[in-house]
C-alpha cells in the first residue's frame, strides 16, 4: 500500500491554515519556518475537495489505491456534478487499477462566475465489479478571471 | 434513532474497528476514506437527506443537506467494509488529544475574529 503524505504533510496541512504557526508550535513544538512548504488545505489527500477560493482555475490531485480483495483488476469510470458557477474536469475519466496499485487523479475546477455564496457538487468513481466511490465536493468563494 | 454526534460516534467507532480487523495494515486516514467514500446519500425511505435549520420548528425548517451539514453522508457498515478504492495519508498520524486541542484553539480565534 502507496504511503504517500504522512506526518510531514499533516504538518504542512496545519502550517498552511493562515496564521496558525503560533498554535502549532505550541501544540507539536515544531516551527512551522522548519517546514520548507506548507500545504494548502484541498491538497490533503483526502476523499472530499473543498476549495475555500476559487480564482480562475485551480488543479487537485488526488491518490487513490485499489485495495479489493477479491479481484486483481478493476476498470472505474469517473462520473462528476459540478457546482454552481463551477466546471470540472477529471482525468483520466476511465482508468484501469490491479489490486495494491496506485493512481493519480488530476481534478480541475474552474470559476465560471462571480458568487460567493457556497455551492457543491460531486465526483463518483464507479467500478466495473460494483465499488461505487463518492468524493463530495465544495466551492466558496468563485472568481472568475 | 436518535440524531447527532453523541449518536453516531459510537456506530462509527464500531465500523472503524470492524475495518481495522479486516484490514490490520490500514492508516486511520485509510479507515475513514473507506468510511467516507461508501456512505449513503439518501435516508432510510430512499429520500435525501435533511438538515435541521433552526432550533425552533425543527420539522418545517428542514431542507437538504449539503456537505457542511452532512459530510459524506449516513454511514454503511457493509460497504465501509468493501470500499475498493482508499485515498489515504500515510502510517503516521496526529495524535487525537493534539488534533482536537489544536481544532479547539483554531476556533476559538474564529469565534474572536
């Protein structure tokens, strides 16, 4: 199984929320200046995307790995409903996965309007032998530039 | 059932240990993806699921759930178990106490602000 964030990106996670080093050197005695990068928070690979401001166009990926049991490969189609005033693209749409592997999702949103009230959508991962895997998703703030 | 997070925490907790029997070498960010992922969109009835909007009327001040309200949806034991996929976040995590201290104080500054 791919380990591919680990303490180092939940870290970063924590130094990426604006203005929390203080709190963070408190609570883990690390600086935050010790971390060469931060992490914006829809970067966490975590199984839901939210983008708090969207300004033009913004790419998220996202690591998913086969971990069925039962069979070695599995062919997912990927279904999406995008937000209001939000249009998405994720690639690839259709992708083949052995068991144990690792793949990259690249998901593109893009702001079609000025709104900030939060509007939200949905990515499915649909398999050929019945996994069905749901991503919510959720935009602020839409600038479109 | 009852509503709310006293109601769901043990139920969760429950399907979170049944994933880790099944699968030992799972992260706990691997156990809540396989938890996230698979859960339902609609209730029981096959309706979508609402959301309470104020404390008084809570019947007639109900409309759908969005995320914030829901967050992945209701939880299913039987899929979590099956997720096929897993987004996951490597072998080290935060310790729970230093993650809810952490939270606590990030929102006390919210409240502030």
């Amino acid at each position: 199984m791919a380990a591919n964030v680990g303490y180092n990106e939940y870290m970063k996670f924590l130094c990426g929320i604006n203005g929390s080093s203080p709190v963070v050197l408190n609570y883990t005695g690390e600086s935050c200046s010790s971390y060469n990068s931060s992490l914006a928070a829809s970067d966490l690979n975590l199984p839901s995307v939210t983008i708090a401001k969207l300004v033009g166009t913004r790419a998220v990926l996202r690591w998913v790995t086969n971990i069925a049991t039962t069979a070695t490969n599995e062919t997912y189609i990927v279904g999406w409903m995008a937000p209001d005033s939000v249009s998405v693209k994720v690639s690839p749409a259709k992708f083949t996965i052995g068991n144990g592997q690792t793949r990259v999702l690249s998901l593109v949103f893009r702001a079609m309007k000025n709104v900030s009230m939060a509007s939200f959508g949905r990515i499915g991962l649909f398999g050929d032998r019945g996994h069905v895997v749901n991503i919510p998703v959720a935009v602020i703030y839409k600038i479109a530039v | 059932m009852e509503s709310g997070t006293s109601m769901s925490a043990p139920h969760v907790t429950g399907i979170a240990a049944l994933i880790k029997q099944k699968f030992p070498h799972f992260t706990p960010a691997a156990i809540a993806s396989a938890l996230s992922t698979t859960a339902s969109l609609s209730d029981r009835k096959g309706e979508h699921i609402m959301a309470q909007r104020t404390v008084l009327n809570p019947d007639i001040s109900q409309s759908p759930a969005t995320p914030f309200d829901m967050g992945s949806g209701f939880v299913n034991a039987t899929a979590a178990l099956d997720p096929g996929l897993i987004f996951d976040i490597g072998k080290y995590f935060l310790e729970p106490p230093m993650f809810i201290l952490f939270y606590l104080e990030h929102m006390k500054k919210e409240i502030n602000h």
